[in-house]
C-alpha cells in the first residue's frame, strides 16, 4: 500500500501532466484537439480519483491507534472503554454496548438505572439527571467521539467553523460586531480619553433537533460479536446527521432551520459571466476582505467540486496555474496562495448563485451544539423482517457572528 506521501507525489505528476496539455495548446496559439480534451477528462478523473484515495488513506492511518486497541473479537479492551478509565465510566459503555446488541430487556436493574441516569462523570450518582430525546439513552464518551469525527469528516462547515457546546439547549443570544472600522487615538497631556463604543447586533441560537432517520440492522450482525456494531454505527448515524447540518450550516435559510454563511454572507465581488469566473474577479474577492482577516492565516477558498473544476484551468498574469495541489499531509490544495476547501452544497456556477465563498470561517461563523447525542433502539418495529433499527438524535444550530470576515462571489 502507498503512503500517504506517495499519493501525494502520483497526484502532483498527474496535475503536471494536465498542465502540459493546456501549456502545449497554449504554446501554439490554439484550443485543445479532442484527442487532448479526452486526454485532459482522463487525467482529471485520476487527479480527483487520486485526492479520494489520500483522503482515505488518512483515515486509515489515524484509525490506526484505534483499532490497535480492540482484541479479535472486536471488543474495545478496558484501556479504551472510557475517557477517566475507572470503573463507572467502563459499566456505562458496557451496558451501553449491550443495550445496542440485545436490547433494553437484556439489561439487569443496575445497567437500566445507568443508562437512565445518562453520561455524567459519575452516572450511578446523578439520579436527577434526564434521558435523552425521544426518550433515547445517551451515548457514552467513545462512542460520541467516533460519531464526531465521522460529523468532522462529511462537513466541511464543522471543519472550519467556530464550534460551541452547551448543557442545554435554551435559546441562546449570540452577540455579533465587526470592530475593524474603530482605531486609537493620541492622547494630549492632561487630556481626557474620549469613548468608541463597540457595537454589537444579535443574532440567537437555537437547538434544532436533527435526526439520522432509521438505521435497520439485522439481528445475525448484532448477534455477531466479530461485527463492530458502535464504530459502523457511528459512522452511519454521524454520515447522515454531519450532511444535513452541513447543509443548513452552509445554504439554511434561518427559517426553521440555521442561517447558511453563504445565505447570509454578503457579496464582495459580482462575476461578469453567469457560468464563469476570471482571474481579476477572484483577485478582487480576496481584496473585498479587511487585510486584518487576510493577515491570520485562516482565510481560504470554499466551493463547490463543479467550480474548482472551473478554476482548475485558471492562469496568471505570468501564466501560473491559480490552483496548486498539495504535497503535505493536512495541508489544503491551494487557490491563488489560499486554502481550498470543498463544500458541495454550495451551488455550481449558475445564473445569480454565490458559487465561490472567501474569509476566514471561524471568525465568521458559529455553531452551537447541545452536549447530549441520544440514540434510541427499535425492537419491535422490524422483528418480521429480523431487524433492529437504531435512531439518532443531534441538537444544533449555526449562525454568521461576523459578517466582515467571509465575503462571497455572485455570478451575473
């Protein structure tokens, strides 16, 4: 199996070689044969087939600590069952686990009264403590972080936003400003200070109640102890649930649902083409952001797969590709120097879309989780079919708390 590095390099010589199809036509003053065109669609299908491949390959890599800890029969050892590593912490994913596999009537009284009283650092001792949702049970530690890394990998909005977590999920007033406009001043001797307010809008975040809608399991998996019933799971329940609230967090119309930074984002630059986009357009995109958002290192690209596939072909003034692959692990493609993250909920160049956003993300926005994830189990609702469904809950919301930090293009 390549590393990750080599990937990287098989993925920078296809680009080189795309870049000499479109430098070779270039050179003489003409379009591409079809021949070319077929060659370049090839080698465009491998660069994008080779980035699928190093992505995976990460996730390989760094599953690899985790999966060095769970013995043949696919049972997490004791060193991995829980965040403190005590004994309380181990009996709640126990019976946890057990709950997944066999149901709450599987359980003795103290494993109900466990998982009743939720995930708290000492669950046996918090009687007051609620369930989840939809009278659902609480996942433990291990679980939940295996659910948000799947969420951190299918949205690219929890990637780069500022992410909060609260206890409950009671409106919560969230203070916007943009205080770039406000500077010093010098103070004569013997002079009184004068003020500048700050001044602070206020947008509110709410707790919508996402669901992963039903996931059905049959019973000879759950039966089947070799079958890593919480990892799959996660992975299915935090795929499902990560995209939705990706999409909202990225397209929501703050209406029953969060405020999309691309929604809300205001227009820094208005592309002359309804279907194409110029260098000097993303030139002045950039340049529509205050330079104190361009100094920190955190501004980046963020579109679509069917826009970078556009500006793939973008040059210089002095003939450079805008876009540049990388050659490090965790580092982004680049775009004119800036990352480039892939978000494919926002539109494709079109008549009148923001098709391309630019800023820095986390500055500009916001999103707000409750603490608890419930998961409930359905045992009865799919027994003629051997089945058992799982369902689960997230509570999440997300607004733009800095409007000058993200700016967005709009085609014509």
């Amino acid at each position: 199996m390549a590393t990750t590095q080599q990937l990287r390099e098989q993925r920078a010589n296809i680009w080189e070689q795309m870049k000499e199809v479109m430098d070779r036509a270039e050179r003489e003053g003409r379009n591409l044969t079809a021949e070319e065109s077929q060659t370049y669609d090839r080698l465009e299908t491998d660069l994008d087939t080779k980035g699928d491949e190093i992505t995976r390959q990460e996730r390989f890599e760094n599953r690899a600590d985790e999966f060095s800890k769970v013995d043949r029969t696919g049972v997490v050892t004791p060193a991995d069952s829980g965040p403190t590593g005590d004994d309380v912490a181990k009996g709640y994913t126990e019976a946890f686990n057990r709950y997944l596999r066999n149901g709450i009537t599987a359980l003795d009284h103290e494993d109900q009264k466990t998982l009743r009283a939720g995930w708290v650092d000492n669950p046996q001792n918090a009687a007051g403590v609620g369930t989840g949702s939809a009278g659902g049970y609480t996942v433990p530690p291990e679980f939940r972080q295996k659910l948000v890394e799947r969420l951190m990998f299918v949205a690219a909005m929890r990637q780069l936003a500022e992410v909060i977590t609260t206890d409950t999920g009671a409106n919560l007033p969230w203070p916007t400003v943009d205080d770039t406009g406000n500077e010093g001043a010098i103070l004569g001797e013997n002079t009184q200070a004068t003020e500048q307010d700050v001044t602070f809008g206020q947008n509110s975040l709410d707790a919508y109640t996402y669901s992963s809608k039903i996931v059905r399991v049959s019973l000879q998996l759950l039966n089947d102890n070799a079958f890593g019933l919480d990892t799959w799971l996660a992975n299915a329940l935090g795929g499902r649930i990560g995209r939705v609230q990706n999409r909202h967090f990225t397209v929501g119309t703050g209406t029953g649902q969060p405020d999309g930074i691309i929604t809300s984002a205001s227009v820094g630059v208005t592309a002359a083409a309804v279907g194409a986009v110029t260098y000097d357009e993303l030139v002045d995109l950039t340049e529509s952001l205050d330079p104190a958002y361009l100094s920190t290192g955190n501004a980046r690209f963020m579109m679509s797969q069917a826009a970078r596939k556009l500006l793939r072909k973008l040059k210089d003034g002095q003939n450079r590709p805008l876009w540049e692959p990388s050659l490090q692990s965790s580092t982004p493609d680049t775009l004119m120097g800036y990352g480039l993250s892939l978000n494919n909920y926002m539109s494709a160049p079109a008549t009148g879309v923001k098709s391309i956003g630019f800023g820095d993300i986390r500055e500009a926005y916001v999103i707000r989780d409750v603490s608890d994830f419930a998961l409930l189990r359905l045992t009865e609702r799919y027994a003629d079919y051997l089945q058992v469904g799982f369902l689960g809950f997230q509570r999440s919301d997300g607004t733009l708390q800095n409007a000058a930090a993200f700016k967005t293009l709009q085609q014509a």
